[in-house]
C-alpha cells in the first residue's frame, strides 16, 4: 500500500466513509487526520452535507482543513467556517425543475438549501438533524423556489434511490446534476455540472496538485465522480454496489476505521 511519495491532497466523504454510522469522527481517525496536515499534504472533506451540518466536525478534527459542500455546490472553511465560494442553481431553473418533477412523478416533496439556512413542503419529513435545527422554514411550492439555493432535493415516500435517481436524470438532468446518498428515495440537485470531483479539480489546480497526486475516500454514488477523478480511490467495505465496482481498492468499513487504516500506512 505504502507508495514512493505519500498524496498531497487527501479528499474523503464524511457520512458513511470517514465518520462512524452514529455521526462521530473516532479518536483514530481525527489523529489520522491530524498526521495528513502535518505533513504539509492539504485535507479536503468532500461531503454532500450543507455548511450548517458541518459545526461537530470542524470542532472533531480541531478546525482542520477545508470542506467541499452539498456534493460540489460550496467551499467551506473549517478554519473560520465561513463559505468561501458556491455555486447556484437560479430561481427560473429551480421552478422549472420542481415543475418537471412535480408533473411527472408523483408524491415528490420538495427542500431546498439556502446559503443562510433551509425551507422546506409541509409534506417534507424531515430528518433527525433538521428536526433538531433552527431557521429551517415551512412554505409552499413558490416561496420555496423564489431565491437561488445550493441545493434542491427531492423526497419520495416508496421509490428506491436509484431507479428514483434515474427519473430524476431523464426529466431534468438537462438543468440540473442529480445524485443520491442515502438508502431512501430522496435526490439531491445542484447546478448543472457541479459534482464533488468538479469542485475538488478546482481547489487541487489552486494548490498545483495533479489528480495522480490526489487519494480519496467514499461509499455512495455521489462519490463516484470524485473517485474516478482522483489519481487513487478507495471505497470503505460498506458502500454502495457501484461505488465498490469503481474504486481501485477496498478498505475496512467506517465503523472500522476504514479511512484511517489507509492514512496510517501512507503518512507513516
């Protein structure tokens, strides 16, 4: 596993990958993390998590490293946590999308990600984070799409993700990139083109890092555009079929220390 000369750039996913199922970062990998600055290499947390999810992190790993947000959409500064860029999808294209979506499937709800918090459909359950957080709005469909967001997504009660995820693609893949990282059927949209991997090229050109000198880790399909950009992927032992399929290399799962295990032989 050991190389000639360790990445100089380390991207992991959070959910699923780096972090244990109950959402904590263990003591094994935070120290993980810590060795990869040391080293002068840069640490880069790409996750489809918005800003306001990433507060227990940033404290975790001791306000280390930068965070790609919402699959792509948003820089995020853990040092300051403060967004230092993003990308929007525009109100006339969030109509349409909800539009398109709301003709032709069925029983989807609608939330949306702003840059200063969240809103969300009557008809939108919501998880055990938002239920727990503050500023997150109930309104209609046209409240909902009257300002640009980071991130639209799109819930339905019974649909699998990736049949789910392939509607989604064939009605509005056109205006929007679509993804999914959980095991229900709910989409995740951002601006059209915007993925991990195009926000991670971007940050890795403004170090002069190449892709063959980039190592990342994940475990759902909105990893998978990270993974294959990357120079060397790994998939944590629990991820998803496709992700497994596409890596090239296998790791212990996330409840193992998977992510570490691999930082540990490389920043020896």
């Amino acid at each position: 596993m050991r190389t000639l000369a360790p990445p100089r750039l380390v991207a992991t996913d959070l959910d699923g990958t780096a972090l244990r199922t109950d959402g904590t970062i263990s003591p094994r990998t935070a120290a993980a993390f810590a060795k990869v600055e040391e080293t002068g290499a840069v640490l880069v947390f790409v996750t489809g998590r918005p800003p306001r999810w990433m507060s227990s992190v940033a404290g975790a790993v001791r306000h280390r490293g930068l965070a790609i947000c919402a699959n792509g959409a948003l820089i995020y500064d853990l040092h300051t946590e403060r967004i230092v860029e993003s990308h929007l999808i525009g109100v006339d294209v969030l109509e349409e999308v909800v539009s398109q979506l709301r003709a032709n499937v069925p029983e989807l709800a609608f939330s949306v990600e702003y840059e200063g918090g969240f809103a969300h459909e009557s008809d939108f359950p919501l998880g055990g984070w938002d239920r727990k957080a503050v500023g997150g709005l109930r309104v209609g469909a046209a409240t909902l799409t009257s300002r640009p967001c980071f991130k639209l997504l799109a819930l339905h009660p019974r649909m699998e993700p990736d049949p789910l995820h392939a509607a989604v693609h064939d009605l509005v893949g056109h205006l929007v990139t679509a993804t999914h990282s959980s095991g229900r059927g709910l989409i995740e949209m951002s601006a059209l083109g915007v993925t991990k991997a195009t926000a991670l090229a971007a940050l890795a050109q403004q170090y002069a890092i190449k892709s063959s000198q980039v190592v990342a880790f994940g475990d759902m399909p909105n990893d998978l555009p990270m993974l294959r950009w990357a120079g060397t992927s790994y998939a944590v032992a629990n991820a998803h079929p496709d992700v497994l399929a596409a890596v090239d290399h296998v790791t212990a799962a996330n409840n193992d220390d998977g992510v570490a295990l691999v930082l540990e032989e490389l920043y020896k």
